[in-house]
C-alpha cells in the first residue's frame, strides 16, 4: 500500500473504534469502553499513535474521513449490537481509502470463514486481542503476511484466544481517548469471564473460566487514573464478577478506603444476590469504602422462571438483598426484569408486577428499575435451544431492533403483547414511584442524597430523572444546598440557637413559583428573604414563635427557603 512508506517515518497511527446504531444518549457512549481503551495503551507503548473512539455510526464516520489521510489502521471493536453497522461501515471503507481495518472484539467469538466476505476486513482476529492485534500490526509495517493466534483466514482454522497473564496488558489511560474531555465515570474491570452460566448471558454462555486480576494490580490503576483526574470520579466496575471472591474483595475495599482519603470518588458494582444472602455483612464494608450504587439481577418475579435461567438465586434472595441494602442505607439498588421472556405469559408478567411493587414498597426512593427484551446472543442457551424456554425467535441476528422492540415471541404472548406487557409494567413502576414521592414516604436524607450524587458525580437514578428532576423548584432548591454545603442548611439541622439567628433565604426565582398557592405571610417572607433573621421576621410580621416555626417548616417542606448564618 503506498501509504505505508509515509507512516515508516512516524509513530503508525491506528484507530480502535467502538459504534453502535444512531440513536444519541445509549448507555454504550456514556461507559467506556476498556477492551479498546487497553489495546490503545498496549499499542502506545510498542510504538504506535493509537487512539480510542466510542460514537453513533454517523460520528464515527465523519471521524474517520477526518484522519483518513493519517490512518495506518482503523480497528473496530464488534459486538452483538453493532454488527451490522459495522459490517456496512468497513465496507464502505474498504471502497473508499487505502488504510488497513481489522475487526475484533466479543462477537467474533462465533465468527468463521464465511465471514470474511461478510465483513470484507483485512484481518478478523478473534479473542482478546491485547497481543494478537500488536504482532499483526507490526507484520504489516514489515510487509510480512504472518498468521497470528485468533487469525481467521479462508485456509486456516482460528481459536479465540484468551489472555491469562494480565501483567503483561498496559493499564487504560485517560489519554489514549481521541479528543478526550474529562467525564464523572471511570470505568474499571477486574475480572474477566464468568462462573455463571446464565441462559440468556453471552459472557456465561461463552466465556472461558473467570480469570481475575490481583487486588493489588486494580487498586493501581485506580490510583494511576484518579491522579489524572481534575474533579470527583464515579468509578464503574464493569465485569459481573466484582463480589465473586470475598477475600479478594475485601482487599479491593480496604484499597478504596485508602484512595478516598486521597481523592474524591463514589463507586458502582454488580453484585449476584445469592452471594449477597450468603454474605450480608458485606455490604456495610462495601458502602463504607464508597459504594453509592449497586446492580443485582432480577430478570423475573417467578422462581420456576429465574430457576430455568440458571440464575442460582429466588425471588426471596432477591427480597432479601433489597431489605439488608435499605436497612445499611445504600443510596441506589438497580436491577432489570426481563420482558417477553421463558415462558412469559400474562399470569407470569402479573406476579412479576407483583413481585417489584412489594420491593418497591419495601425500600421508597431507594430502587431503579429497568426493563428489556431478551436477546438471542449467540452461544447462548437460549440461543442454541429457544424451545427450551418457550420462546419462538422471529429474528435471530437481532438485525430489526436497538432494544426497542422484541424479537422474540413466546407460546402464548405475541410480540405486540410482549410491548404492551412492557408498557404496562413500567406504568405500574411509574406510578408507584409517584405515589411514595407524593405520599411523603420517601425520606429526605434518601432525596437529598440522590440529588449530591447527581451534581457531584453525574449519577442521575429513576426517582430522580422521573420525578425529582421535573421539578424545577425542587431542582434549584437542592442545587443550592449542595452547592453551598454548610453555608446553607435545612430547618431540621439549625440548633435552638440558630432557629433564632439565622437568615432566611429565598431559594427559586419567583418565575417559578406558583405565587397563587401562597398566603400573604409566605409571600413576605419571601420578598423580604435575605434581609431578616427568623426572630426579625417573626417580629415583622407580628407572628408567635410557634405559628412561625410551622410556617418555615412547610415553607422548607416546599423547597422554597433556606437559612444561612449571614446575608
């Protein structure tokens, strides 16, 4: 190729590119993605100018097409989602420019040599690809044809290959990210493959078995990135098998510790609810050490359901993770339900409704409670065996949905039904959530809380995207309050002393105050805010301390006013 020859004289510049579909705002660009981040830091130290990009289809495009003239290699990082796109994305590539495209990630797992015209790449290359992508790089800047492990070619058979010596794997960096913008999250994966075997899982289905990196060598990457970082971090452990090992665990978490001495950061993990039954105590180690958020699988409310999954927990250890995570007061507890699944039917989705309105009730302002359809990823049982399940698969590769829409149907429910049994669970949820919120039973330490990690660390859960957040009086009034953490305080933390001598302060503009729902006292407290302490106030407008005290108390109720030391 006669680019070759320009690139011989600088450092060869690669791509690594993570797309998915057009729709902007999908969970996959806002969580990094670590298998291209790592094979950039690998690439970096042996020689290249590697970066790492995660965007829409179209972003991804228009980025290419900017570096063309530069590009060495684009390596594109394929999972069940984006195959299409990426199949259309390097045909269109390879017709148009000279530089080298290499396709690689979990998808190729099941990929052979029918797929080489598929995707039209000039080198799939299964597996991990940490050293495999280095050496057949390196092979081409010498003008070598060299098979490397994982290679698929039409004349030679390829293994996916898995690492097992991760000390030898470069630790992500910020940096390696192209046109990198400092974030809230920094994720973060100790672990890979899977002791589970999930029917509905690809990792489970597929994996080999768990291999996973030394708390030591963890908690230095952490440490390493979070120096680089110029604002309060949430640290995303990505791999499913974060709670596995509790020795190992807790070396993770007495590291943690340590590191919030040092530097402000939260953390999430996924948890499975059966280890969680077996070791409760683990939680209060876990939220000390700054755990904000956690993950458990739910899938379904009916045990003989989650039993033919293989999830090795019941709904009872399920209710049981909810009541030990409200009791220790962890701020958020999330888990998915699976809709259209084994053996759905009408009387399965009811107790399921059931069964999440019950947790609901059990932990107000505490759950965040996602939905989705199953996804026949290849490997997996219920993509091998569907009628095992009761499930039909109208469209195996996935190629007519983005999640949004079924592509399955079981025995009794079709695939309209499955939508509109969809629809009505997140009504329930919805409502119910609503109705904790109006009915007062969510405690204010709960919102409050949730509203810090919002501002603070980017961490937006269900009450507060649906509920809280459409307020925007109670927006401002907590926005406030965090903001001036100290200066400003809430009714119920004044001293006697205080509830004497401090300031009241009016918090939203009155451009969003619905000024009609107000007395005439409410209304001059408030346009005389900031200038009065409450004593002064009360004097004004000839009102006892005690009617004085309950008109602040509902005024504060309100998020209409805080109280300060100072004007």
């Amino acid at each position: 190729m006669d680019f070759i020859s320009e690139t011989m004289t600088s450092k060869p510049r690669v791509l690594l590119v993570y797309t998915q579909r057009m729709v902007r705002g999908r969970t996959f660009e806002m969580i990094e993605n670590l298998g291209i981040l790592t094979l950039a830091a690998q690439l970096n130290k042996n020689g290249f100018d590697a970066k790492a990009y995660t965007g829409i289809t179209t972003d991804a495009v228009k980025t290419i097409k900017k570096m063309k003239d530069s590009l060495f290699a684009v390596c594109f990082y394929c999972d069940f989602d984006n195959q299409s796109a990426v199949a259309s994305i390097i045909s269109y590539l390879k017709r148009n420019y000279d530089f080298y495209v290499v396709l690689g990630g979990p998808h190729t797992l099941h990929m052979t040599a029918k797929d080489l015209q598929t995707y039209q790449a000039d080198a799939i290359l299964k597996g991990e690809g940490e050293e495999t992508l280095l050496t057949w790089l390196n092979a081409k800047i010498q003008g070598q044809d060299v098979i490397v492990p994982g290679e698929i070619r039409l004349d030679h058979g390829a293994d996916y290959v898995y690492l097992e010596d991760f000390s030898k794997v470069q630790l992500p960096r910020n940096e390696d990210v192209l046109d990198y913008q400092e974030r809230p999250l920094l994720s973060v994966i100790t672990a890979r493959g899977c002791p589970y075997r999930c029917a509905f899982c690809f990792e489970g289905g597929n994996s080999k078995n768990l291999r996973m990196r030394p708390a030591e060598d963890v908690l230095h990457e952490i440490e390493g990135r979070l120096k680089n970082s110029h604002r309060p971090r949430y640290l995303f452990f990505c791999d499913d098998t974060f709670t596995t090992n509790p020795t190992r665990l807790r070396k993770i978490l007495e590291g943690l510790r340590g590191l919030r001495k040092k530097h402000d950061f939260v953390w999430f993990c996924e948890g499975h609810p059966g280890f969680i039954v077996k070791h409760p105590e683990l939680i209060r180690e876990m939220i000390d050490s700054g755990m904000v958020r956690m993950q458990i699988g739910m899938e379904s409310g009916v045990e003989d359901v989650l039993k033919v999954y293989g999830k090795q927990a019941k709904p009872g250890d399920i209710r049981k993770v909810v009541e030990i995570c409200y009791a220790e007061g962890l701020p958020q507890l999330t888990g998915n339900y699976i809709i259209g699944g084994a053996f759905e039917t009408e009387k399965t989705l009811e107790e399921t409704t059931e069964k999440v309105l019950e947790l609901l009730d059990m932990a107000p302002g505490m759950l965040d409670l996602s939905t989705t359809f199953i996804m026949p990823l290849p490997g997996t049982q219920i993509y091998n065996h569907p009628e095992n399940f009761g499930i039909v698969l109208e469209d195996r590769d996935y190629i007519t949905s983005i999640e949004d829409f079924p592509v399955n149907h079981t025995q009794e429910l079709s695939l309209t039904e499955i939508c509109m049994g969809r629809s009505r669970f997140i009504t329930h949820v919805s409502n119910k959530m609503k109705e904790q919120f109006e009915k007062g039973l969510i405690p204010k330490e709960r919102i409050r809380e949730d509203f810090k990690l919002a501002f603070t660390y980017g961490i937006a859960a269900g009450y507060l995207k649906f509920i809280y957040g459409k307020n925007k009086v109670m927006m401002k009034y907590y926005k406030k309050l965090i903001e001036y953490e100290g200066l400003l305080k809430e009714w119920h933390e004044l001293s006697n002393d205080e509830r004497k001598t401090w300031i009241i302060q009016r918090i939203p503009d009155f451009s969003i105050i619905d000024i009609r729902s107000l007395s005439q006292a409410e209304l001059d407290i408030l346009r005389c805010s900031g200038q009065f302490t409450i004593t002064e106030m009360a004097k004004k407008l000839n009102l006892s301390c005690e009617n004085m005290k309950n008109l602040l108390i509902k005024m504060n109720d309100q998020y209409l006013i805080l109280f300060s030391a100072f004007i």
